[in-house]
C-alpha cells in the first residue's frame, strides 16, 4: 500500500503539471495572438496613433494580469 504522503504528493505534482501545460499553452497562444495583432496594427494606417496607444495600453494591462495571475498558485504549490 502507498504511502499517504506519498500518494499526496504525486497528487500535487501532478495538478502542478497540468496548471503549468495549460497556463503554458494559453501564454503560447497569446503571443502568437499578440504578434499577429502587432503586424495587423503596423499594416493599419487607418487607425490613429491614440487608439494603438489604447490598445498597447490593454495588452500592457493584459500581461500585468497574466503575471499576476500565476503567483498565487506557484505560491501554494511551492509550499
């Protein structure tokens, strides 16, 4: 039979693994979102230099988020 701390620990790591694929893939994603939008707004003269300000502002805004986002959960999981 398993150890139980052992067992908690395998549980642990596993959901550790899956948080990090999954919050791995969705940043892949959005960088690869966050590219293609950079060379729509290049090609986008019709679009005054305030409202790609706004925009940057967002994907700024976006990525604070993001970031904080993935410290609680490190956090627990470390422990």
């Amino acid at each position: 039979m398993m150890d139980p701390n052992q067992m908690l620990k395998q549980m642990l790591d596993f959901n550790k693994s899956a948080f990090d694929n999954s919050f791995n893939a969705m940043l892949t994603i959005q960088e690869q979102n966050e590219k293609m939008f950079d060379t729509f707004m290049e090609q986008a003269t019709w679009i005054p230099e305030e409202g790609k300000k706004l925009i940057q502002e967002w994907i700024n805004a976006y990525k604070k988020a993001v970031r904080i986002l993935r410290k609680p959960p490190m956090t627990t999981i470390r422990r």
